[in-house]
C-alpha cells in the first residue's frame, strides 16, 4: 500500500524502481506484483509526464538533476493515492508541468499531489519541507474504529492488512482502566486505537509530519477521549519523569513512572539507551515492545531482564514483509513481584 521509488536515468528515458545492492542503479520495475496495482499505475503515468515534460532525472555522483524519487501511499477506503515527488531542487517551478501532467492523467485515482524538496547530497529520501499541490492533506485509515492520519511525511507501515493486527495484538494486552505511556508513538496507529481503554494516555514522537498526523487525529475525537490524551515532542530517550498536564500538548516531562502500562514502537535501532535504563529502573507493570528489528530486540530484551525487574512472558510474531526474511516482533514484559 506504500512504496518509495528511485528515480534515475536520462532525460526521455526514466527509470523508476528500486536500487541494485549496493549501488545506486535503478532496476526498472514497471509490473511489481508486490505492489498495490495502483502503485504500478502512478509510476507508469510519472515516467509518462516526465518523458513528456523533458523533466531531468537526479544523478547521484554529479549531485545533478530534477526528479530524484518518487512515493506513493494507497488509501484503502477509497483506493486513491498520494502521491509525493521528490526533486533535487527548492524551487518547485522547474517541476510544476511535470506534477500538473500527472494530475491530469491521474485524474480520478488520484488522492492528491505534493512537490518534495530534497537537495541534499546523502541517500536520505525525503527533505523537511512538503508543498501540496492538490487533494486532501492526509491520507486517512482507520484502527479500532479511530481514525488515523497520515500527512505524507509520516511514517507508515506498507502492509496496513498486518499493521492491523499488530495493533490488535498490543491493544488485546493493554488492560481496560490504566494508565498508558506509548513512545514512537508516530501518528497514533497504536495510541489513537487503545480509545477509550485507557484512563489516560500519555504520546511521545519526535517527527514533525508525525506529530501533525497525530493532531489531526485527535482532532476527530470527542472533547471526553481529547482529554485523556498528552502529547509531548521530543527524543524518546530525553523524556524524564515527572509531572504534566493531562490533556495539553506541550515539550517538557512524561509522567511515565505512573504509567501502568508502557509501549514502544522504536526505529531499527531499538530503544534509545536513556529509556532503556529507565525501564530497568523504573519497571512498568506491563512493557509492550513492538520491534522491527530481531537485533535489537534480543540487545534491549537482554538489558531489560538483566536486572530481575522484568520479565519476558510472551513474544508475537508477524510477517509484516512477505517473501523477505523480515518478521516483526511484539515482546511483552511484565514486572516481577517483591
């Protein structure tokens, strides 16, 4: 339901597709059927409006021409898509007749348009700043009956039929009156879906396009479940305990040495080693970590049953990607008694 797609070549004859290892050689992929087929459909009519606009393809050793990528994100309920086109480049006017061909030629199937500026020099796909073209601001879906949005630089998981039941995994294990402390929260897939479980939700996240998707999520709810929820920006391992104002969305401290329950969704790399620590000395009752990455997991899970405070009592695993040697894991630990 979601892919980002290099685009390379020269002019008049673009590829879009995904880079040989190691290289950065585009391997043409005009009929992925791992795609969504209106994935396939959106590249197909990109490398159309860029072969008729003359539009320039990036190259990354001379850190020279226009269309650098490509991202498409699927929205199941209505079968449109989002369409994101990244440029090497600030100024979007070198790529305004390109993006109104596409729009034409998307005509019905399209969800809406964004112009992406990425001039960097690094294999960084996405730069800071999106300018929107057309359409809805955000892609919408729905877990647990809550609706989810996602601007198009927040994160999203492509398989949205396993992240589904990912969620409900973690929901299923998070009791019906508690306290909730979720960090990584992104756009709130996991934190938004536990509504109304929890008494009060505490969200932590780092991304701005992120934290914009969460505030048009919780925009939508009722001012009752608006108000069990605080929502703190910043690094996950920089949030400290301590005291905040239910229902506020502001920078400072996460009261997460109350929180019953704890969940964690962390990039590859895991946990950062501040909350890690935290965890061992401030055990939850229940620790709900939803991992990406089996290294990782197996380098925090060591850490967080060190100390004899935690324990691992049960392991998830979903085949989030399939036909790739990725799983990913849901570990829940529960504190030890004294």
């Amino acid at each position: 339901m979601r892919s980002r797609l290099a685009i390379r070549g020269h002019v008049g004859s673009p590829k879009i597709g995904l880079f040989e290892l190691d290289s950065h050689r585009v391997v043409h992929i005009p009929n992925c059927r791992v795609h969504h087929p209106l994935i396939n459909r959106v590249a197909s009519v990109v490398r159309r409006a860029l072969v008729e606009t003359k539009m320039t393809c990036y190259s990354d050793r001379a850190h020279l021409g226009l269309a650098r990528y490509l991202q498409v994100v699927v929205e199941r309920s209505t079968e449109t898509a989002q369409v994101v086109l990244v440029v090497n480049s600030d100024d979007l006017a070198p790529a305004a007749a390109c993006l109104d061909l596409i729009r034409e030629k998307l005509g019905s199937d399209l969800h809406s348009l964004w112009f992406n500026g990425n001039c960097t020099r690094s294999n960084t796909i996405l730069g800071a700043d999106f300018v929107h073209w057309c359409g809805p601001r955000s892609v919408v879906e729905r877990f647990g009956g809550v609706a989810v949005h996602y601007p198009p630089g927040a994160f999203g998981q492509s398989n949205l039929g396993i992240a589904a039941k990912i969620i409900d995994f973690v929901r299923a294990r998070t009791p019906q009156v508690a306290s909730v402390m979720e960090y990584y929260a992104g756009v709130g897939a996991i934190g938004l879906s536990l509504l109304p479980r929890p008494a009060r939700i505490t969200m932590n996240e780092v991304s701005p396009q992120s934290l914009h998707g969460l505030e048009l999520g919780m925009a939508q709810l009722d001012s009752v479940e608006r108000g069990k929820i605080t929502v703190i920006p910043g690094e996950a391992g920089a949030v400290q305990a301590g005291a905040v104002q239910a229902g506020a969305v502001q920078a400072g401290l996460a009261d997460d040495a109350d929180a019953q329950v704890v969940i964690a969704d962390p990039p590859r790399k895991g946990l950062d080693p501040a909350l890690t620590r935290r965890l061992c000395e401030h055990p939850p009752e229940r620790f709900l970590y939803v991992s990406c990455s089996l290294d990782s997991l197996y380098r925090d899970a060591a850490q967080l049953t060190a100390g004899a405070k935690l324990r691992l009592v049960e392991l998830g695993a979903f085949n989030l990607l399939p036909y790739t040697e990725h799983v990913e894991t849901v570990a829940c630990f529960e504190r030890i008694s004294c």
